[in-house]
C-alpha cells in the first residue's frame, strides 16, 4: 500500500538521527568486523519511505553510517527525521542543518509522540503511528513544500492496519553495514508494567502483519544482502500467543527453503518459560536470542512494578528452560528502584553468576512520559528536570549511592573473567542444544570465507595481541578452535569485546548510567 499524490512529484529526504554510545548499540564490537558500522535499520523511516507516493524520489541517510551532505539537503524539498528520547539533540540539529537550506522538516516517531513539546523548531509533528496523520502530512506538501508560518500538529486516530504496510524500502539502506536486520511482525504489548511507555504509544492489544508479509520482508532482507541475524523489534513476540503459533511454522518453512542462513532473535516476556509448545517452535525455526526484560530478581519490586508475569517461573528455572531450547537470554535490568537497598547491587551480582547470562543492559531508573510511573512519581513530586544527572527520577537512596552502585555493578559484571566464564556456559550448555545443519552451500562462498577471515584476523590482532585481557580471551579462542566452532569463536568475542570496554567507561563515570538519559558525554548538539 502507498500513498496517493494528486500527480505532484517531490523529493523527500528521510534522515536517521545517530545514537548517543550506549551499552545496547555494541559500537565497540564494529572494530573487529568486517565493515560494520551501525546497530539496526530504522523500521519507522524506512517504512515511511515505502510508503510514500511512488512518484515520489526518496532519499535515505542514517547519520549512524554517515552524516547527511549539503548535497543531500539541498536537492531535497522536504526532510523527513525520526528518533527515541536519546537522540533528541541529534534530531534537533538535523532540523537546523535543513533549516540552513529553508526546507520543512518534518518529525515523527516514539519520542515525540510521547513528547511533542520537545521539539518546538520542527515544522511539522507526526504523533502516532502511520495513519491518517501521514496521509495529511502528504497531501499538504503535495501542495506546499514551502515552510509553514508556524509549527504544525497532526495527530493519527485513524491507524493503516498493518496488514497493509509496504515493505519497509530495505533497499535504501546499506544493510550489509548494520549489526542486525530488523523486522517488525507486531505492535503493543497487553502488560502494564509501571516504567513502559508502549501500553502508553502503541496501545494494550497488539497489531499484526501477516505471515506472507513476514516471509516476503524476509526475502527482501536477504535481496539486499542481510545474511547473519534479523531482530524481531516487536515490543513483545510473545504479546498474542496465538499469533507467534501461527507465525513459527511459516518461518520454520523459510528457513528450510533458504538453508538456514539467516538466524533470528526477538523480544518476549519471562513467562514464554511457561509455551514449551512455542520454544520448540521458535528452536526449528532457529531463534538463537530472547530478550526477556527480567528488570530485577527481587519478587518485591516485581510486584511494585506491575511485572507480576515474570513470577509465573522462578526466574532462574524460566531462564534455564529457555536456554534448553538452545537460546540464549539477554536481560534487561533496572536499578533505582523504589524497593532498592544499599546491598542491591550484591544481590544483582550474584543473581548474574548464577543465571550465567552473559548480556544484561543494566540501566538506572527512568521515567518516560506516557508511563503509569511518570505519572506517580509527578504526584510524588519526585521528578528531576536536570540534564547533568544520569536519571530525571528522585531515588529514595542517596542519588550518589544509587550511581556508584551501578558503576559498581558494572564494573564488576564485566570484568573480562566473569564474561569470558558466562559465554564458556553458554557454549557448553546453550548453544549444543540448537538445530545440528549442515553448512548450507551459500555459506562456503569466497566472499562469505573471505569476511570470516577478516573477522578473525581483526579478533587476533585487536584482542588476542593488543588487548589487556588476552589471556582471557586466548583461553577461551583455543577451546573453540580445538572444538572447530569458529562461528562462536566469532560471535562471543564480539559481544564481549563491547561489553568488557563499555562497562570500564561505566565504571569510570564515562558513559551514561541510562540508555535512556539525553545526558550527553561529547559537546552538546545545539537546537534552534
């Protein structure tokens, strides 16, 4: 499905704003790559640009690969941005560069939907999903490309069923150069957990695709040169049970068309621990990686939140049935919390030994607008409008302690020992228990060995001779090549190689303390 013209044609350019570092874009890992430059492509851009009029010219620049050149701005009529709360400064000053060439700019996505008043020098504010919204913001440039006299707000309240979205225009983007593919098969969550904002922007009753237009997006990735892991971005995979069901076996039936190439990860609560008829599903169609927001280990502040689902299993018996099927878990973890005690940091690491997880985003508190806990802690009066702080929330600890027990936490989590030691589990008891495939013929291409080669020199040379842990590390390579598991050679040392060196700049308050926080650590962006 596109959108209608009314016979004018435009030039639109669609601008990704880059990301602040954080520990969830593995920047560090993209050194000992072969090229890799960028974290995921935009599904909201992307989309936006499939759906434009067809005789419409789009151009797409993510500011992550590259910033956009005078050039760019100026054959465009129209600059279209999108972003999250992180990159708020980066958006803003990609309006004033478009400025500079008196085009409109335009601005949607999840961070001013949330929060319009943010961003009071863009021209144009999409709030919502694509929608009528979208169809207004097309007819008025089909008339006008020239500047409005004042800022406008157009609202969706009618959404295009996502049965009806285009294939994002994956062909715009340089995909061979982003760490993950990313696809979308649902939107919403039916939880309430009290810090999400998703309930809030996407609404309790998720939105589906189609699982045609799954495999066709699927088919399109890998046209555009995707070969190594696609995300499912969904808020949660597991939000309609029903519909995951009916999804799998169509990916199980890809994946046995196109060789089991392609691996897939996905976001889903803890309590997918309980659908073993679901994990065996996603084991044949080849998930390799769950991302459970697990938040805490401690049952008290689960239930202050509002995450009760996450004790329908104990939390290391559900992460434990996971890992059976041949999964891997990434967790999402909070401090700050109100139920925190001084010894929370101790408990968090010992709960991390002993789940093994190797990958836990551990993040301070942070209230979102559109969040049931925005919503108390402003009656609380509890919260901050401070950018200098790594949080907006009031703690009730000392907001001093609160940060040193995260830089703590950090620190030790990832020292190299205690990583290298969890992806060494991982091997041993998670890993063994995914589908045994035989190297499909796709996979022994020069090209294909030649960038393995790449891989494994940069490793060698960056890690195992000029790195500081390397007889960790070294320990670990020489079990794997004894083994001739090259492949998890590969893939631990790259995660690990990002986690060990961002959680020192952690721990030495060189980074921030919330993936969430617009506290910069480089000069600040100005806005208009």
């Amino acid at each position: 499905m596109r959108a209608e013209s009314n016979g004018t044609a435009r030039r639109i350019l669609c601008v990704f704003p880059r990301y602040t570092s954080s520990f969830g874009t593995f920047e560090h890992s993209y050194p000992l790559t072969d090229g890799v430059c960028a974290f995921m492509p935009p599904q909201g851009l992307l989309l936006l640009a499939a759906y434009l009029p067809e005789e419409w010219e789009v151009k797409f620049v993510d500011e992550n690969l590259r910033r956009a050149t005078n050039e760019e701005f100026a054959w465009a009529e129209a600059v279209f941005v999108s972003g999250m709360h992180i990159q708020r400064q980066q958006m803003n000053d990609i309006c004033r560069r478009a400025h500079e060439f008196d085009l409109p700019v335009a601005l949607g996505g999840p961070s001013v939907s949330a929060c319009p008043d943010y961003y009071p020098s863009f021209d144009y504010l999409h709030v919502g999903e694509l929608g009528d919204a979208t169809n207004r913001l097309i007819e008025i440039l089909a008339r006008d490309a020239s500047r409005p006299g004042e800022q406008v707000v157009l609202t969706t309240k009618d959404r295009v069923p996502m049965t009806e979205f285009p294939i994002p225009a994956y062909e715009l983007a340089d995909v061979k150069k982003y760490f993950l593919g990313s696809i979308q098969y649902s939107s919403g969550c039916p939880y309430q957990c009290e810090f999400c904002d998703i309930p809030g922007l996407y609404g309790r009753n998720p939105r589906l695709k189609s699982p045609e237009q799954i495999i066709a997006e699927l088919d399109r990735l890998r046209e555009c040169g995707m070969t190594d892991t696609v995300y499912f971005v969904d808020d949660n995979f597991i939000g309609n049970r029903k519909a995951a069901m009916d999804l799998l076996p169509h990916l199980i039936e890809w994946q046995k068309r196109t060789g089991y190439v392609v691996r897939l990860a996905c976001e889903a609560t803890l309590n997918i621990a309980k659908r073993p008829e679901i994990l065996e599903k996603m084991r044949e169609a080849y998930f390799i990686t769950i991302f459970c927001g697990i938040e805490t280990p401690d049952p008290d502040a689960l239930k202050a939140m509002h995450k009760d689902h996450n004790m329908m299993v104990p939390i290391l018996e559900g992460v434990q049935t996971i890992n059976s099927y041949g999964m891997e878990v990434v967790s999402g973890i909070i401090m700050g919390l109100d139920t925190d005690k001084p010894n929370t940091s101790e408990a968090l690491l010992a709960f991390v030994e002993e789940s093994r997880i190797p990958l836990l985003t551990i993040n301070l508190l942070q209230a979102l607008p559109k969040t049931p806990l925005w919503d108390r802690l402003e009656r609380e009066g509890r919260l901050i409008e401070d950018d200098g702080r790594d949080s907006n929330v009031d703690f009730l600890l000392p907001y001093d302690e609160v940060v040193a027990s995260w830089k703590h936490a950090m620190g030790v989590a990832y020292e190299p020992e205690r990583v290298y030691a969890r992806f060494q589990y991982q091997c041993d008891n998670v890993y063994v228990h995914r589908l045994k495939m035989p190297t499909p013929d796709e996979m022994k291409t020069w090209p294909n060995i030649r960038r393995g080669l790449v891989m494994l020199r940069n490793i060698f040379w960056k890690v195992g001779v000029l790195g500081d842990y390397r007889r960790v590390f070294w320990k670990f390579a020489l079990g794997r090549i004894k083994r001739g598991d090259l492949e998890g050679l590969i893939g631990c040392t790259l995660i690990a190689h990002h986690l060990i060196t961002f959680a020192r700049a952690a721990s030495s308050g060189r980074q921030n303390a919330s993936n969430y926080s617009i506290r910069l650590r480089e000069a600040s962006v100005p806005a208009e």
